[in-house]
C-alpha cells in the first residue's frame, strides 16, 4: 500500500482520536493527554498510538488502563469516523520523546550555567 495512504490515514485517525478522547470519554481515570503520533502498520490492521501524559507516574498508569478498557468504543468511534474496510486495532504507548527532549535541555541548561560561574 502507499506510504502516501497510510501516513494519511494515521494523521487522521490521530484527529479523530484526539477528539474522541476529550469529547467522548467519561472514565475520570484519563488525565491530561495529548495523541502524539500515530503509527499504521502498511496493511492497516495495526495502529500504534503514542500519547502523552500530563502528571505523576500513577496519573499515567491509570490512564493508559481506562484507555486500553476504552480501546473496543474508542474503535467503534474510529470506524464511525473513517470510512475503512477494517478499521485498525489500537495500541497505546507512551511517548517519551518529550520527556528525553526536556532531560536533554535541563543537562544543557547545566552545563551553560557551570561555564558561567567558571
């Protein structure tokens, strides 16, 4: 399938799934969360869905449950949304690349300040 399709594809189902999750989902387990990216396999069966939580490790576990108990209405939602053949199954992962990003500015942000009191 084209890589051109199946990036589309997971731009929209990250927009829709962003809407879903503050729109539709009611489970107070869900805290503060941002879609991040969305990965789809080339034959559409398979969407990895990276999000991004705001708050203490708990907060995120807790979260990622009611998502994953969530994951059948979120689907049937998706296929409501997107017209596909088959709509995808949904794994959802951290992203981590926000936290490494702000471990890398705060280490820089260190050196800067030693070489000035140097």
């Amino acid at each position: 399938m084209s890589k051109v399709r199946v990036s589309r594809v997971g731009e929209q189902m990250k927009k829709e799934l962003s809407q879903i999750i503050q729109r539709e989902l009611k489970d107070p387990r869900i805290g503060f969360l941002t879609v991040t990216g969305v990965e789809v396999s080339g034959d559409l069966q398979l969407a990895k869905v990276f999000i991004s939580v705001l708050g203490s490790e708990e907060q995120k576990v807790n979260t990622l449950i009611a998502l994953s108990k969530a994951k059948g209405f979120i689907r049937s939602e998706m296929g409501k949304r997107i017209r596909l053949r088959h709509t995808p199954d949904l794994i959802f992962k951290f992203d981590e690349s926000i936290e490494y990003g702000n471990r890398i500015e705060s280490l820089l942000q260190q050196i800067n300040r030693k070489d000035e009191e140097e």
